[in-house]
C-alpha cells in the first residue's frame, strides 16, 4: 500500500514578522516577551517565572525570552498554535535557521563588507550574517526545556516537539569513567559543532592592543584578564572588597556556579589598578571597581556609573578599529591559559583551578599545540630546507695517504684539489 507523502512547507518562503519584543519586567523575572499590545505572553512568562526559580542569572533569562520569542514569530508565520507544535515544526525552524540571515540594524555600514571574512591581523572570521550551529543547538534546548515545564504542568503538546534520537546501543554503553555523563540520547535535530581550539595572541599584537587603550581603566582590565584568564562578566562583577593588595589577588564570582574564588594577578595590573583608582574618588567596599561616565538626556554634565558589558566591547571595538583587527577579551583567557599550560611549574590540575573548569577534560584542550606556534615551527623548516637545497655541496678534503696525483689522473685536475 502506498502511502501519501505529507506536504512539506517552503522554507525559502517563510518571513518573520516584527511582532512583540523582549524588555525588562517586574521582579522576580528580569526580563520577559511582550506581545504587540504590551502584554506578557503569559506561557513564556511563566516558564521565564520558574526559570529564574532554578537559580538562573539574568543574562540566560534574556537569551531564552530572545529564543523563545523567535519561536512564537515562527509558529505565526506557519500558522500553527504554541501548544499544538509537533516535532515538523521544530525540523522547518532548524532548516530555516540555516538557511536564512540574521536580522541587522539598518544602520550598519562597516561590519556589513567584512560578515563572514577572515580579519588578516588576527586569522579569525568576523561575526557572519548566518546561523551558527551552536545557536541552533541552543535554541532546540531552549524549546526542549520549555516544552518539558508545560508538559509537566498537564498542558501544551502530549509529546515534547523537540524530540531525542534514541536510536543505536543502549545509552552510555561505551561511558569513558573520566568524563561526565550526558543525557540519555542526543536532541534529533541538533547540528554537528566543529571543534573550535584555543589560540594564544602574539606577544607583538598583545603590545599593540595595550597600546591603542586610552586609559588607565582599560589598561588595568586588559592586563587582569591577561593574568588571571578571568571571564569578561566575571572582571566586571568585582567590587572595591575584593581587591587583596598585600597578596596581588582578585575575587571573582564564576560564571554559571556563582562560587568565589581568588586569583593570583600579574604586579603589572596592580600598578594600572592603582593608576586608575587614583583618578577616580574613593570608592566604598561594596561598590562595583569599574566605572565611566555616561551622560543622559537632558543632563548638563556626565556622571559615574558602573561599567557594562556592551561599554567593554565598545572599548574593543575602538581598539580594533584602530589595529584593523577583531581581538575579543575571550582571546585573552585563552592566551592566559595556554602561557600557564606551557610552564613547567604549573600542573595541570593548577590551570584547572584557575580557570574554574568542572572537569579537567575541558582544561586538556590547552594541551594541544597552538596552531601559530605550529606555522611557526613549519615555515623555519621549510626555510632550513631551501636554505640546505641553495647553499653548494661541501668539497672533499683528502685524507692522509692519498697520492694527489693518482687523484688527479682518476677524478680529474679541478676535483682532485
């Protein structure tokens, strides 16, 4: 019996419309999905409710409600109710995140000729206009934890529209004892992610990054995070009380586990830390160290407030522009971690602790042979061998014993000398 091939949408054709927008809400929910009349939408609100009730940080609270807000534009445009989504609609969003462009400010001109190239001072590519698959991956498991709050709660779908791939041996069959468990089958849509290994920056184009800062505060940051290899987010959330001046430490707040944590600091950055203090008034224990000043609307002259992310990457977007490069501040931990690995009197356990791994599979990455230094070694070697293939072959000296004469009648006059 033949069966009927169901009908498959025309992902070329599907268009997002402008609808609702992400903002901050009330307490306890940071931030949340408003639909065009300025309203909540209420399922992702109250998923984004309980979210935040696990103990998750704002910043995931608005990537979710970003993810979550994509997916309600698309289930409009296929015409197809929240809570009537099968596992079609999650396969059409993948096929459609890969196949169309990210949504872009009008008013960008200058990253728009250099989306998806290869920056020459630094070999790394820009920020391109398409899909990563790691933002793929990201929003199955968004929409996969969502699906599972609201199944629990007795409403939505009777089936979790982003299914798992069950397929194959029985689940953790081949377990290596040394890595951490997973999950019982991998998301079925979920795309291959390429390995992306650590690269260290030059010492020249450290240099020249330090130089093209214009202050003491941007120096004393750069040369912490080139240091202590501490997360930008993490720099940022130290206060004026977690500076130990006698010891040269800082204290961070990790990422993801919140657990504090002191870091050895190089004295370089205690000389900018305390250049940049200098300039600014005496700041109180509980008071965040970075700040700039920003003048608002309406205001005749600028104030201090505390620095933010988005002003960070301002300030490395200047510098870039400056060196015709795209370093990032997640260059410097990595280059801070491969220094560390490198030495001989740090184990690796020590570069773990450090860098506040959870599991030293994720520090073994640095191990591996960064692939400057590895060009390096290989372009000396080519220039060893051409140097060997031009320069002339050596001329035979003769030993004791040897007749010149005899040589000269065997070899010829020229050879024989």
């Amino acid at each position: 019996m033949d069966l009927a091939e169901p009908s498959e949408r025309d992902i070329t054709s599907i268009v997002l419309r402008d609808w609702g927008r992400v903002g901050p809400a009330a307490e306890p929910v940071p931030f949340t999905v408003y639909d065009d009349t300025g309203e909540p939408v209420k399922p992702i609100h109250r998923y984004l409710r309980d979210f935040v009730a696990r103990g998750n940080s704002a910043g995931s609270v608005r990537s979710y409600a970003y993810t979550l807000l994509r997916w309600w534009r698309f289930l409009m445009a296929v015409d197809v109710p929240w809570d009537r989504a099968t596992s079609t609609e999650t396969k059409d969003l993948v096929l459609w995140l890969q196949h169309t462009e990210k949504p872009v400010a009008k008013r960008r001109k200058a990253s728009a000729s250099t989306a998806g190239t290869v920056n020459p001072v630094t070999r790394k590519e820009h920020q391109s206009d398409q899909y990563k698959p790691r933002t793929v991956r990201h929003s199955n498991a968004v929409l996969r934890a969502f699906y599972e709050f609201w199944i629990e709660e007795g409403q939505g779908p009777l089936r979790n529209p982003v299914p798992r791939d069950r397929r194959g041996a029985r689940p953790n069959a081949h377990h290596n004892p040394l890595e951490p468990y997973r999950p019982e089958g991998r998301l079925r849509y979920n795309p291959k992610v390429p390995k992306r290994k650590p690269r260290s920056m030059p010492d020249d184009a450290w240099l020249d990054l330090f130089k093209a800062m214009n202050s003491h505060r941007d120096r004393a940051l750069l040369a912490l995070a080139i240091s202590t290899a501490a997360r930008a987010s993490e720099l940022l959330g130290v206060r004026a009380c977690d500076v130990d001046w006698g010891d040269q430490l800082i204290r961070v707040r990790r990422k993801g586990s919140a657990a504090e944590q002191w870091l050895p600091a190089s004295p370089d950055a205690f000389v900018w830390l305390r250049l940049y203090l200098t300039e600014i008034h005496r700041l109180r224990p509980e008071q965040p160290l970075w700040w700039t000043l920003r003048r608002r609307r309406g205001e005749d002259r600028p104030r201090r407030v505390p620095l933010t992310y988005d002003a960070l990457r301002a300030v490395l977007r200047r510098a870039n522009e400056l060196l015709g490069a795209n370093w990032s501040m997640h260059d410097l931990r990595h280059t801070c971690a491969l220094r560390m690995a490198r030495d001989e009197n740090l184990s690796l356990r020590d570069v773990q602790t450090l860098l506040g791994h959870a599991h030293l599979t994720t520090t073994q990455i640095y191990l591996e042979d960064d692939q400057d230094a590895v060009i390096k070694r290989v372009q000396q070697h080519h220039a060893e061998q051409q140097q060997r293939a031009a320069a002339p072959p050596p001329v035979a000296v003769l030993g004791p014993g040897y007749d010149t004469d005899d040589m000269s009648v065997l070899f010829g006059e020229g050879l024989a000398q």
